[in-house]
C-alpha cells in the first residue's frame, strides 16, 4: 500500500510514517512550549459534555517527552482499535468477494456496454455519494465502496485517483456542505440552541456549489488523464493493477450465472448497509458484521471452498495492514496534544483573536481554526462539542450569527477530512484503493487550497446577509 510516488513527477515527499512520526515530535514539542490550560466541562440540556464558556484557566504542565512520544503509536493503536478492526475485517471480506472474480468480471462487461459515455459515471457516481454524506453523514461507510470504484475507474481508462475521488472524496464534500448531517449539524445546532432545521435553504445552495464544483474538478482532471495516462501519480501502480484486471485468464469476459449471483449477494448487502445506517443507526460493528456474512456467503456462492475463503480473508486483511496501522499511529498526535494539555490552550488564544477583528474576518478565522482543530479532533461530533460553546456566543459579540459560526465548524471540519493523515477514514480508503498518503496528499492538495477558498467565498453572503434565524 504504501508505494513511491512515480519519479518522473519530480519532487519525493517522504514515506507517510516518517510524516507522521514528525507530526508526533513536534506536537511532543508543543507540549513544553506551550502553556497547559483546561476549560471546564458541563453536560447541556441534552447530555452532551461541552466546553463551559469563559472558565478557561491555566493548569500544572505536563510536557510529553521522547518516552511519551515512543508509546503514543501504542495507545493510539488501542483507542482506535474498533476503526482497525474494521478497515481489516473490510479488506478480508472484500479479498473473498474479489476472489470470486465476480466484480472484475462484472466490470469488464460493464465497461463493454460503456464506451464512449464513460464520462457520464463520474457525475452520477459522485452525486450519490456527495449527497449520502450531506444527508445522514456518510463516511467510514465508504471505505468498502472504494474497493468497487478504484477498479472501475481503472477499467474505463482513469485512475486510481478517480476512483477515489468518485467514492470517499465525494462523500466528504457532501459532508462538509451538508444540508441534514446529523452528527455535524444536528449537534453544532443543537449546542448553538438554533431550531434543528435552521439554515436549510442557504445550507442546500452550499451544497449544490460545492459538490458542482467537485465534479467538475474531477471529471476535467479524468478526461486528461483518460488523454495522457503518464500524467497520473499513480501511473505506475495503476499499471500493475490493470494487468491484474485485464491479464488475469480466469476473468477475461467469462461473465458466469455464478458471479451474476455474488453481485446480487454483494447489492443487497449494500442496500442492507445503507438501511441500516438510516433506519437503525448502525455503526462499525454492525457494518463489520455485515460485511463478515457477505463476504461468507459470496465465498460459497462463487464456488470457494471454506479454506480458501479463510485464506483470502487473511490475504486481504493483510493488505491493509499498514493503513490500519497509520491509523493508529496518527491517533499517536491527539492524544500527545490532550495529554499535554495544550488543546484548549489553543482554542482559548485563537478565541482571543477571533474577537479582535472585523465579522467577515472573524468569520474566515473561525473556518481556518476549526480546520486546525480538525487534524486533532478528527471527529464531526466531538469537535463539535469542544468548540461551539465557545465560538456560538463570541460570533455574536463580533456580529456573527450563531447559524453562520456553525458553517464555519462545518467547513472546517468537513473539507479538511480529504487530506489530513490523522483522519482513520481516509486512511482506511487508502488501504482499500492500495496507495499511500503521500500520493494522494500530492493530488490533493491544489484541490484543498481550491475547497478552502470556496469556503470562504460561501461564508461571505452569511456574514453580510446575517444568516438566521440567529
């Protein structure tokens, strides 16, 4: 998974552990420059812990030295061992289902009835998933459809960037210009005391523009690299994915009656995933479990025998092995930052600074702080409760509107998930389409300047129109 970028590209950025482990040391260093602070906690109305505001005070420091640093990888390993279990138990039952050659076989039919509309995939693929993640929050529930959309986009001509940008990048911009998410609106709405629905109208016209703008970037950067394949980072590596693909004698087009029936096995489970998560509310262990009983029952389906469908599940947790470990790893950073009490240092600082200066200005502040916030806190909820207490009331006293600090968390929170390495989701896509961060972060990046600067020209009319209610 974690490969080296293509060398014709010019500039090698280093391998995405020793990013990482820098990350660790400087956020070790934090620790003894800046001072410890705590704010007080209380539960609201609806039992949710969150920051008591103006109790901000200084506390003992408790500097993470090296030793700290060394065990972080471990712990982080430990409170995030849910979110590995999952990415591994993904990639064992996706390693089963693949082992049939139902879905390269299914793409290679598919592709055959596609030629010369390849293009139109892209628009129809990312609305879906943009909008799942607008409406009921769709994100580590992406992570299996990786592994659908990566080989898919590399049998239409594109590349595993596509593939990725089609699925989980997708799913991001809806969640970060969300309409309905539950766990970013739902709970910044509910803390900031705004009716529940507040702000629908605006909130939808943000959520055309942005995921408008994501298909039109990806499907400009597909058609090019569709012309010129060299173009691509990830050109070497989708060359040796696409042998596998187009070379393997057993797939060709022998399109059987029995991989007909794992992808029928393989849809209904989909939709049974997306009930679940809308109905029921499932989360990882309720979408692991699922996924365990798909990848069985496609085993047997497709005419594997029960020691092959052990050995392939191992095969594909194996794969994934070094994104769940990153995953871990990268958790390493927020737990060295809580630890050494430096969070709410720097939330209360850059409050300071977002009450100094004019509204609009305030208002871009408060996007660029929770993006910051966002690489500690990658969790929608939680930073939610750590930071709308304070920013709700302090928009007010610079004449923002709680509805409009609230896009800012939104934006900040959300658009920032396609690109930092402490996020396990992403990390866990990576895995599933086998390409490190580093690639990826190397694509991303111009189109992350791109998303910020759109937030920001979407935060303007909020500001100036006073968005409300309130």
């Amino acid at each position: 998974m974690v490969g080296k970028i293509n060398s014709k590209k010019g500039i090698k950025i280093p391998h995405t552990y020793v990013i990482i482990f820098s990350i660790l040391l400087l956020v070790s260093l934090a620790t003894y420059l800046i001072p410890a602070g705590e704010y007080e906690r209380a539960e609201n109305a609806s039992g949710r812990t969150v920051v008591v505001e103006d109790s901000y005070h200084r506390v003992e420091s408790n500097p993470q030295g090296i030793i700290k640093v060394l065990q972080a990888p471990l712990r982080g390993i430990r409170e995030t061992s849910e979110i590995i279990g999952f990415i591994l138990i993904i990639g064992g039952a996706f390693a089963i289902v693949q082992k049939t050659k139902a879905i390269d076989s299914g793409l290679i039919k598919a592709t055959s009835h596609l030629k010369g509309k390849e293009i139109i995939i892209i628009p129809t693929v990312m609305l879906l998933f943009s909008l799942g993640g607008a409406v009921f929050g769709m994100s580590e529930e992406t992570i299996p459809f990786v592994a659908i959309f990566v080989p898919l986009a590399l049998a239409l001509g594109y590349d595993t960037i596509t593939g990725i940008a089609m699925s989980y990048m997708a799913a991001q911009i809806g969640f970060a210009a969300a309409f309905m998410n539950p766990f970013t609106i739902g709970i910044a709405q509910g803390i900031a005391e705004l009716p529940p629905m507040s702000g629908m109208g605006y909130r939808l016209f943000v959520w055309v523009v942005a995921t408008l703008f994501g298909i039109a970037y990806v499907m400009i950067y597909a058609s090019k690299i569709k012309k010129n394949p060299e173009l691509s980072i990830t050109y070497d590596h989708d060359l040796n994915r696409r042998k596998e693909l187009r070379e393997d004698g057993a797939i060709n087009n022998n399109f059987t009656s029995k991989h007909a029936l794992v992808l029928i096995t393989f849809f209904i489970g989909m939709v049974t995933l997306i009930w679940g998560v809308i109905v029921h509310e499932w989360y990882i262990s309720e979408i692991a479990a699922l996924f365990v009983a798909i990848g069985i029952i496609a085993g047997f389906i497709g005419g594997l025998k029960a020691g092959e469908i052990a050995n392939s599940f191992i095969d594909g947790a194996k794969d994934l092995v070094s994104a769940a470990l990153m995953v871990g790893l990268a958790r390493g950073a927020l737990i060295l930052a809580t630890d050494g009490r430096i969070i709410d240092t720097m939330l209360a600082s850059v409050a300071g600074v977002v009450g100094s200066v004019p509204s609009l200005i305030s208002a871009y502040l408060m996007f660029f702080i929770q993006t910051i916030i966002n690489f500690f806190v990658p969790s929608g909820s939680g930073q939610a409760a750590l930071t709308m207490p304070i920013m709700a009331p302090l928009g007010e006293l610079v004449g923002i509107t709680r509805q409009t600090t609230v896009l800012a968390y939104q934006f900040g929170d959300g658009f920032t998930n396609m690109i930092i390495p402490t996020s396990g989701v992403l990390m866990g896509a990576l895995g599933m389409a086998k390409i490190s961060w580093d690639q990826w972060a190397k694509w991303m990046i111009k189109l992350q300047i791109l998303f910020i600067i759109l937030g920001c020209l979407l935060l303007t009319p909020a500001v100036l129109m006073h968005l409300g209610p309130f």
